[in-house]
C-alpha cells in the first residue's frame, strides 16, 4: 500500500487539475448562442445517461467544462461529474435537465 499511494496521489492531484472549473464568469450574462449550445450540450449528457452512455457524458462534460461560465452552471457541471464518479445515471440525467431547462427561463 506505502508503494502505490504516492503514484495514487500523483494520479488524483492530475484528475483534479483537468475538471477544475475554468475561471468563472463571475455572474455574467450568457449570450443567446452561448445558451443555446448550453442547453444543447446538456441535453446530450442527458441523453446519454439515459442509455448509460458514460464516455460519451464525461466527453460532453469535459467540452463544457473547458468553458467559461457562470458559478451556477458550473455548480450543475460539477454536480453531473460527480453523479457520473458514481455511475449514478439518473442523478447525472436529472441534473443536466434542470440546468438545461434554468436556461429556458
């Protein structure tokens, strides 16, 4: 266990560095494309937790996540990579719905 926990550790700290959230855009306004493609994105993370598609949620997750956006759709993206750690698919699906729908309003 001594052995592998500093090659676990090095590995962790690499996870962590590629999906902290980008610099924020603090509470700014998103343009209509900015939320259109948003809203698109998500409901592709939504779909493909509904037909367990893991790989192809983090891949969207990931794209999102290389963006600026506000705080509040950074909390969703972080909520879905959470819920997909787990493989928690109707959570992730559930999450990425919401924010998806926050946009409409």
């Amino acid at each position: 266990m001594k052995q592998q926990t500093p090659a676990f550790l090095t590995e962790l700290k690499a996870l962590a560095k590629k999906y902290k959230p980008k610099t924020k855009k603090a509470d700014a306004v998103l343009s209509g494309d900015e939320m259109n493609y948003l809203q698109k994105k998500l409901f592709e993370i939504k779909s493909s937790c509904e037909i367990l598609d893991k790989n192809a949620a983090k891949d969207i997750l990931s794209e999102l996540k290389s963006k600026n956006w506000p705080a509040n759709v950074n909390e969703a993206l972080e909520d879905i990579a959470v819920h997909l750690l787990h493989s928690a698919f109707k959570k992730a699906s559930s999450v990425a719905e919401k924010a998806a729908e926050m946009l409409k309003n």
